[in-house]
C-alpha cells in the first residue's frame, strides 16, 4: 500500500517518530512518502501518486493545522478516498479529534506495530476498525480499540528511515544536529508531563521504562556517519543517564568509536562530578537540565519535581566544572502562579548562572495533571484549539487582568539575557509592562542565537549560519 506523510516543513530538529514508523512500514513491504504541505504543487502531487493513506503524527497546537489540510486534501480530490489516520501526542491524549470531519482514524500511543498492523490489514481487505491502539469511524459510530501491549524489545524496531526526512530537507540533511533515540518512558510524575497519563492508559499492558542497547544505538550513529554529515549529534530521551550501568557503557563506546561532539537531556537529582566528567570525556558539549521554576512550592507543590535549589545549583556546577555547558529549562505562566513567583524563576536561574536559560510558556495539554488542575480551577476553559503550536509566544491561560498576561510573556523574553546580565534584575518588572514585546523577542531570538554559536558548531561559515538562523526564526514563527 501508499502511506504518504504529510508535515508542515520537518522542523528544526529530526521528527524521529515518523522516521521510526516509515522504517516499520517499508519493513513490512509498503510503499511511503513524505510531503511537504508548503509545496505550491501538493494536490497535483498527491493526485498523481494516489496514496491510499494519509498519514499525520500531530502535537497539540499543530493540530489545527493538519486537521485544516486534512479536510482541504479530502474536498480537493474526492475521487482518490483515502484513509486519513492520525496519530501522535495530541492524539493518543485526545482521541475525541476523531469526531472532526475528514478523520477516519486515531492511533494513541506507540505507532510502529500498531499502524503497521491497520495497513496489513486494509492491504488485505480484513476489517481493521478492530486495530488495538485505535480509535476508527464507522457508520455505525466509533470503534475504541485498547491499546496493545508496550513493544519490550526496542532493538526489535527497525533503524529509523532519515531519507524520508533528508530527501527533501537539505537543512536536516547536511547541517543539523542528528537525532537519536535511546528510551522510552520516564520514572517521575511530573504534573505538567505527559508520563502519567501514558502509565495509566498502558496500565497493565508491560514494562513502561525502556532502553534499546548501545549497541543498537551504536550501530544507527554508524549508519548515520556512513551516509549524512554529522556534525553533532542529539540524544533524546526523557532523562539520559537513568540506568547507571547503561549510561557508563555508552560513554565508553562512544568514545571509542566516534568524535562527534553531542548533547543530551538530564535531571539534576542524578547529575554529580563523576556524571559530568563521564558525559565530557564521552564528547558531551552541552546538556539540557530541568529547572522549570525556582519557587520552591511551585516546582514541589504544583510541578511535583521533588527538588531543592541546592540540587539543581550543584548539579549545574558539576556538568560547567566538567566542561559541559549547561542549558536550564523552565516554565512561566503556570496555573495561579504570580509574577513575583515567577521572577523567583529568573532569580535561581541567575544564581545557577547556566550558559543559557531556556524559558517555555506554559500549556495545558489535555489529560496531563496539571492541564485537568487548570480546567478544574477555572485557568483554562478546556478548549484545546487555542493552544498555539509553540509555548513561546503566549499564554492561554486566565488572568485576573490582561496586564498580568502581558507581563509574564515578557517575562518570558527576558528571562535569559535578564538572568545572564544580573544587573537587569531589578529592572524587569518594570520592563515587563512596556509596550516593546516585539522588541523583546528580537533580543531574546539574537541572545539564544549567539551563546548556542558557542555551545555547538553545526556550520562551516557564515552562510550556513545564516541559513541555520533563518530557519530557526521561521520554524519559530511556524512560517517554515
């Protein structure tokens, strides 16, 4: 069968999970493709391929977008009739969208042996409104099928299809950081994270947290640096060294297998000295570290971090003392938090003195924790087509006045270059109500620009720097 993708540009980062699941499909013998829905000629490109699926992987915000672009495709070329499945973050968490017209089918959870399982079975002519993991339309109402078991095997799974992504983004190809992936699944409760609600929809249903082996990631580098530039490489998992022993052979392999300068995601209750020297002898460059407030009832009360400052500050020394720089992630704009609550946040980042301080806008994603607190009490009004596809931009969230709105967006914008240049400290609430939001994003985008051109090298000259800036700032403004 035709499985055709369709994403709004590919990002600035590898979108690994469609990479995984082509790889599954092509393995099981059909045929897929991406498209990129900017392309002026999309409808006579589809019409000419007539793919007999249609395929969407979509987060909250985004969604909007591909419901829109599902339905256009649907009116524009009626005489294909295609399947049109959607699967992804915001639908394993909100299945409902399966109600909106042109939505055929919802996939929730992991996709790989599950939309294989749906295609194997329209390729057979055999009724697959029965497929575990999804939800289907029918005429007589919706199919909701559980979901299968977790796949226990990782290294079971093909290596992940890059030239889906790299055939038609010579950006991902040749000049960002490659993505790869190394677990599944996280121990903590986060409220504002979707970990919970993935351990209850799965309860009973096998092992959550996950590795594949270093071998297997071993050998997809390998893969990787055989065929595409690798200038550096990116680690994603929710928390990098969460297996000790795991963690130490992969520095070791690592090292002695490849020279590429990497990054990774940690937590700051399992980072000391010994950590971070492993991670730089390893060629570890640069790590994200989660603060997400500096309130100290706001990050244990409400976030459920179960940290205290004295840990996130000796962790953070540890990695610099290293030599791994250190990226602080942190979120303002959260359900009854104030403004001073959240200067809190712009006052531990500056006393942790990270080589930058990535600052996020909270949303209410629907079946997290937290996202059903902000319903509960009154914050949000549930409607999940407000949320915007990035949480840079703005809030969603109500106020007791537009003004306290405003000034925890710039705050937002301020935050790095304010928690950076501590002499701006006392000088932030009173910029926060000024009129230069526009301004402050400027400031913000050409700061984060210039420390990363110091935390990793993706680009042998101006012109690829220019070209890596410029897609960042439009992948920001959802224009790429």
């Amino acid at each position: 069968m035709r499985i055709l993708f369709l994403r709004r540009g590919t990002g600035v980062w590898d979108p690994q999970g469609i990479q995984y699941l082509s790889a599954t499909l092509k393995q099981g013998g059909h045929e897929v493709r991406l498209f990129n829905d900017a392309d002026p000629a999309l409808m006579d490109r589809i019409a000419e391929w007539k793919p007999h699926v249609l395929a969407y992987s979509v987060t909250t915000g985004f969604h909007k977008h591909y419901l829109l672009l599902n339905k256009a495709i649907k009116n524009e070329l009626p005489e294909l009739r295609p399947i049109s499945v959607f699967g992804g973050p915001h639908a394993t968490f909100f299945p409902e969208m399966i109600e909106t017209e042109g939505v055929d089918a919802v996939c929730r959870g992991e996709g790989e042996l599950a939309f294989l399982d749906l295609i194997d079975r329209i390729a057979a002519g055999r009724d697959y409104t029965a497929t575990d993991n999804f939800w289907v339309k029918t005429t007589k109402g919706i199919v909701r099928n559980d979901v299968r078991s977790f796949i226990e095997d990782l290294d079971s799974l093909p290596l992940p299809d890059r030239e889906l992504i790299y055939s038609i983004d010579p950006f991902l190809r040749d000049l960002a950081p490659k993505t790869f992936f190394t677990s599944r699944g996280c121990p903590y409760r986060c409220t504002y994270c979707f970990n919970h609600a993935m351990r209850k929809l799965y309860k009973g249903k096998g092992k959550y947290i996950r590795t594949v082996s270093v071998d297997y990631v071993m050998r997809d580098i390998q893969a990787c640096v055989d065929r595409y530039p690798v200038r550096f490489a990116r680690f994603f998992s929710d928390v990098f060294n969460i297996f000790p022993d795991w963690f130490e052979e992969f520095c070791r392999q690592y090292k002695s297998r490849f020279n590429v300068p990497f990054m990774v995601n940690l937590r700051a209750n399992l980072v000391d000295r010994k950590v971070g020297e492993m991670l730089a002898d390893a060629g570890c460059k640069w790590a994200f570290l989660g603060m997400e407030s500096g309130n100290d009832v706001v990050r244990n009360d409400l976030l459920h971090r179960d940290m205290d400052r004295e840990t996130i500050r000796k962790a953070v020394r540890a990695l610099q003392d290293s030599g791994v720089a250190v990226v602080t992630q942190s979120m303002i704009g959260l359900p009854g938090e104030t403004f001073e609550e959240a200067m809190d946040t712009l006052r531990l980042t500056a006393e942790c003195a990270p080589d930058y301080a990535w600052t996020s806008i909270y949303n209410p994603y629907p079946r997290t924790e937290l996202g059903e607190y902000a319903v509960e009490k009154g914050f949000f009004d549930g409607d999940f087509n407000k949320i915007d596809y990035t949480f840079y931009s703005r809030s969603v969230l109500k106020f007791p006045r537009p003004r306290d709105k405003e000034r925890i967006e710039n705050l937002r914008k301020l935050l790095a270059i304010s928690a950076h240049f501590k002499f701006l400290i006392p000088l932030v609430p009173a910029l926060s109500v000024m009129p230069f939001p526009t301004a402050y994003q400027a400031m913000q985008q050409v700061w984060w620009g210039y420390r990363q051109s110091g935390l990793t090298t993706i680009s042998e000259g101006w012109k690829d720097y220019i070209w890596a800036a410029q897609r960042f700032i439009m992948h920001t403004l959802g224009k790429e």
